[in-house]
C-alpha cells in the first residue's frame, strides 16, 4: 500500500468509525446538548479545510446539473446514522449523470450557510436535526441562503427536538418572517414518536395584485392558448373564469369565438362569494395561481368547489417553470408541483399536458374527490420511495400504487424511506396499525431484516414489490413477506429460494392514464426517440443498436426526462425503447413499455421471451429480433404514417384495457388474499 492511501485509509479509520463512536458515547451522556452542535460545527471544519476531502460535497464540479433545469427536493441530515453530520440528498433520482453523487448516496455538506445549488432552483428544502447543526442562534445566514435557493412558493420544512430551548424556536420564528417567509404550518404529530415538531414555511414574494401588471406578451398568448382549445368550454352553458385581468382576455376573445354573455370573469377571490352555490356548468382558472400565495389557494378551491356543479370539469392553466416570470411571479409550477396540489385539494385529475409552446401546464379535472370521503375498514400502510411521486412522475411506480389504493378508498399512511430512521417507522406503524404493509424498492428490505422478529407471524399481511434484476440477499423471510411481486419472470425462483418464501408473481409496473398520455398538441419533428440509460456496463448492447440507428437515422437522446415526457415522446414518429442485454429474460420489461404505450407512441424494442403475451408485434408495438431487423422495422415504419397512427391507436387502448393503475392494484389484492394467482394484463 502506498503512502497516499495509507494516509487515506488512517483519515477513514479515525473519523468515520473512532470518533462515531466516541460521539456515541458522550451523546448518551448529559453532556449531549452541548456537544451535538460542537461535533457538527467540528466535523464542517474538517471538511470546509478538506482534512477530509473524499466526501466532500461540490454541486459545482458535476457536469450538466444546471443544464438539467429540473426542481430540486433537498434534505438535509436525513441519514440512518450519524445524525451529528449535515448529510445532503437530492431528488430527482438521477441514471444518466455520469459520477454523479446523485445517483449513489448522500454526501456531506460542509457549508449549510452556501448551498452549492443554482439561485430559485429548489422546491423544497427540509432540514432534520435543525438546531444540532447550529450553535446558539448562528443560523440566521442559512436561512437567508435558503430562500435564495428556493422557488417562489418553495417549502422550507425544518425539524427539532421539542426539548430544544423555546428561545432557539421563538429565534427561528422571527428570522423566517424577516426573511419572508410565511409558516404555513407547525405540525407536532411525531411528538409521541420521537419528540419532535416541524415547521413548515414557504417562500413569499411581496406582491400588490392591486399594482400587478401582466405582460401584454402573456395576454395575447393566454388569449390565443383559449382560442385554440375553445372546444373545452363552448356550448357548456355557464362559464367562470377567474384570473387577473380575465377581462381583458374575454374582450380579446369576443371577436373570435365569443357568441353570447355566458361567460363570466372574476378578478379575485372575493368575486367568487357573490354566486351561489352549483352556478356555473365550466370553470377556468387562468392568470390567477401564480399570484397568490398557498392559503389563497386554498380559499380560492373550495369557493370553486361550492359554486362549480358536482362532477363538472376545471380547466387550470400555469406558466410551465419559469416561464413569464417577473418581480412579482408569487409562485412557480412544474408538472408534478400542480398534480400535487390538485391532489391536496381532493379534485380527481382528467388530464395534464404542456401547451404547443411548452409554455403552458393545462390541466383538467372533475368537482368531485378522488379520495372518497368514506374509507374502508382495511387500513394500508406504504413505504417506499415516495417523495419521488411527484418529482418523477414518469416513474409512474410510486404515483400509481399510492393514486390508487387512495382512490379505492382505503385508509393510508405514505412514508418515503429516505425521510425517516427504521426506528420511527416502526413506531408510525405501531400507532396506524395497518393491516397491510405495502413496500417496495431495495432499501426497505433491511427495515424487515432488521425487525424480522417483530414481524413474524404477525396479522398484519406484508407485501413486498421489487422492479430490479439483482441477486438478493439470502434471509429467511417465511412468515413475514407473505407475498412477493417481481417484473422478470426468472427472478421467481430466485426470491423463493434466497427469501423461503412461496407466493411470488410476476408484476409489471402500471400507469395513470389522466397523468401519463399522448399530447396531441405537440407535432412530430424527430424520426426517433430516445430516452434512458446509456451506461456500457448495464446496457452495452443497447449502446451499440444506439450507435447503429445513429448511423442510418435522425435519433433525438433525451436525458433526465421526468415530467414532461409525454411531450418529448409525442415529438417522435417511433420510440426506441430496446434493453437488448436483458433479452433472454422471460417476461422482462421495465415501464418504458407502458409509459410510451400510454403516451401513444410507435414504441419499438427488441423481442423478449414472453412479449407476445403484452401485446402483438405491428398491432401494439413493434419488435426486432437482431440489428438487420431493426433497421428493416425502422425504414418500413417511419415511411409510413398510417401503420404508425394504427399502432399508436392500438398501444393506447390496449394500456388503458390491460394495464391501468387501478386494475393493476386490483390484481396485487386479489393475489394477496389468495383469490387470484394470475396476472390479469395478458392479451387472449
């Protein structure tokens, strides 16, 4: 070994595993309060001095982050472990970035008062362990440094000890409001868990609607956005539009398709309470959200549902990110920020899509719950990956399990492994008392693991779902998994054998049609697209079919598409979506299939062992056996626009037929509770 790693290895040796443990010590000691913030403020040093270099965290270095131009959801302190060090994690899930930190741990963060992250580029930053990271009241710098990271309408969540002095909480009180931002909320439910309160605020800009301007550009394209999608409103009786300067928009449009006084403008909120209630047949929101802060919202949302007809369509139109952004912009929006407010006020979504300009989030939905009002009596308990729901919903894995087992009206209680200590779980779950335990993705395994003993034999009926291909770990799991759901065929006997247990099934991912669709708005400008791994290791095959159709057609590579990847599909007259190194696997798909059916797409790939019984090749999708094959579908297909349209039709039906989130969740129950040992999504 030589001297440089010999040096490196003492670093490792003494301050990843000695003063853990010494810290250990003296942390279950009365000394503790003191000396959490000594040892973080100590450790940052080291780092900030690169004493310690190797997990030292720089945004700065990774290439292509700025140009990814996607919301970050930052945490801070949320580790299993080492609770004293400032650990750092960022969503979205990356797959693309090479050596990028994001897609392998956290990292540490040596300077919270300076987080390297571009300026209005985070939606939402949480922070565990707040005051464990601050001595005295040293934080004022930090939280200034956060709200120039944050989005307008970002959330700042901050997490503490009850037990901290209330002089530090009163502190932090006056410095988020000289920082302008808004409590929104103090929740104290952990405090019978883990003694602990959050504060959530988010991110004011000061605006005077009674001096806003809106961009004559804006007007004009919101007018014309209208004018193209008039079908959605004409002849629908009573109309409402709410938005800033609404009536300048209607006049724009009297000359065009305007016909008589049914349509009728509100400025703000307050006009709202002069209509009684079920007045008005279609609603439109427009110019209005992006002004007013979350309560506002809220106000706004259930005056609409009162004066709106049951089951009625809203049309809600946002500029898509920064899009039109001025001084006074109070809030902005992304796919996944707008689903997740539609959600949180209990509207049941119909469709969401970017305009032609990719300027504009439309999105619609129904006056009535999607999570009924009345609950079953079987209560759920998920545990995954779920913070991605919302900023990856192309993902459709987490959205579509938690959207439906909502909408089937069971009782739920969500929580993303990465937020929480194996120990808290355990104890939400204790106080729930589920009588299913839904998991999913690797890093829950070892929470079982690490409880088997607890959950052994236990009533409550424990399901575990797992979409990669990867050996597993041998661990007697019998009598705790009690079924097991896989998305390659071959890993079956593999679970049944590493895990002992009997029930496990195959399990495709599924999707939300009313979230995932074609965009018929946008046109088709690319001959083929592409969007996922390009990583030689896993997917050396695919590189080089990559490599082939790069030779002999005009391929687009998209790169870290999370939400908007109906539209970028919906460019493309065929997708690629090959995992040739994965061919001899029976039954194996990723949810590319599924996405880009739904999207409507001519998707293309390589033939598996199984795929006939998904869908039929030149009816659904289309299928090549070897490279010669690919280049001859190719040729054939992008010459001919109707076979593409008649497969795209076909895949789209036959996604909402066989492959919808809610027949899918219905298919995992009945196999749980032993009604069904089949997949119903196979064709004949």
């Amino acid at each position: 070994m030589d001297a440089r790693k010999t040096k490196y290895s003492i670093k490792f040796i003494i301050f990843d595993y000695i003063f853990p443990l010494i810290y250990q010590k003296v942390y279950d000691s009365k000394f503790s309060k003191r000396f959490d913030s000594l040892i973080s403020l100590f450790y940052r040093i080291l780092f900030k001095s690169k004493i310690i270099t190797k997990k030292f965290f720089n945004l700065k270095g990774i290439s292509d982050i700025t140009s990814l131009k996607e919301f970050w959801i930052i945490r801070i302190g949320f580790i299993r472990y080492r609770n004293y060090l400032p650990y750092i994690q960022v969503d979205p899930f990356f797959t693309n970035l090479k050596n990028c930190f994001l897609a392998k741990k956290p990292f540490i963060c040596s300077k919270l008062d300076n987080i390297p992250l571009e300026s209005e580029s985070c939606q939402i930053i949480h922070i565990n362990h707040f005051f464990k990271y601050f001595n005295n009241l040293n934080f004022k710098k930090s939280v200034k440094n956060w709200y120039s990271k944050l989005i307008p309408g970002g959330k700042l969540k901050i997490q503490f000890e009850f037990k901290d002095d209330s002089k530090k909480v009163d502190n932090l009180k006056e410095v988020l409001n000289k920082n302008h931002f808004k409590i929104e909320c103090i929740d104290k439910y952990d405090l019978e868990i883990n003694d602990c309160i959050t504060i959530t605020a988010y991110k004011c800009i000061p605006v005077n609607t009674e001096t806003l301007k809106i961009p004559i550009r804006k007007l004009e394209d919101l007018t014309k956005l209208l004018e193209k999608n008039k079908d959605f409103f004409l002849d629908k009786g009573k109309v409402g539009i709410l938005g800033y300067d609404s009536t300048k928009i209607i006049n724009n449009l009297k000359n065009k398709i305007i016909t008589d006084n049914k349509i009728i403008h509100c400025n703000s909120s307050e006009d709202l309470l002069k209509f009684q209630s079920s007045f008005f047949d279609y609603f439109i929101i427009i110019n209005f959200f992006e002004y007013i802060d979350a309560s506002m919202m809220k106000t706004a949302c259930n005056e609409i549902k009162r004066i709106v007809k049951p089951n009625s369509e809203i049309l809600l139109i946002v500029p898509e990110k920064k899009y039109y952004k001025t001084s006074k912009t109070f809030n902005l929006f992304e796919k996944g920020i707008v689903v997740n407010m539609i959600d949180d006020m209990n509207f049941k979504i119909k469709s969401i899509y970017l305009s032609t300009s990719l300027n504009f989030i439309l999105t619609t939905f129904y006056n009535k719950t999607y999570k009924p009002l009345k609950k079953k009596d079987v209560k759920i308990a998920l545990i995954g990956n779920y913070t991605l729901r919302y900023s990856y919903l192309m993902n459709a894995r987490w959205d579509s399990q938690a959207r439906a087992i909502e909408s089937l009206g069971y009782e739920t209680l969500i929580l993303d492994i990465k937020d929480h200590s194996f120990e808290y779980i355990l104890n939400r779950l204790q106080l729930f008392k589920p009588n299913i335990l839904w998991l999913g993705g690797k890093l829950i395994i070892n929470f079982l693991r690490k409880f088997n003993t607890i959950f052994r034999n236990s009533e409550i009926k424990i399901l575990y779902w797992i979409w990669d291909i990867r050996k597993p770990i041998k661990f007697d799991f019998k009598n705790i998994i009690d079924t097991m759901l896989v998305t390659t065929k071959n890993d079956i006997p593999i679970y049944q054998e590493f895990f002992n247990i009997r029930k496990v099934f195959w399990m495709p991912a599924s999707i939300m049609p009313e979230i995932i669709n074609r965009n018929n708005n946008i046109k088709e400008i690319y001959d083929i697209g592409f969007a996922g791994s390009l990583d030689k290791t896993f997917h050396g095959k695919r590189t080089k079919l990559i490599e082939i159709i790069k030779r002999n057609f005009n391929i687009v590579l998209f790169k870290n598409i999370y939400n908007n990847l109906p539209e970028h599909y919906s460019m493309c007259k065929i997708v690629f979506g090959g995992s040739p190194d994965k061919k001899d696997h029976e039954l194996y798909s990723s949810n590319r299939i599924y996405v880009a059916m739904a999207c409507g797409c001519c998707f293309l790939t390589n033939y598996f062992k199984g795929l006939e019984r998904l869908a039929i090749n030149k009816k659904h999708v289309l299928w090549f056996n070897n490279s010669e094959e690919l280049v001859s579908v190719l040729r054939k297909y992008l010459s001919d626009d109707l076979l593409r349209e008649k497969i795209k039709l076909n895949a789209y039906k036959l996604c909402i037929e066989k492959h919808n989130y809610i027949d899918r969740i219905l298919n995992i129950l009945d196999l749980l509770y032993d009604k069904s040992d089949e997949f119903y999504g196979f064709i004949n």
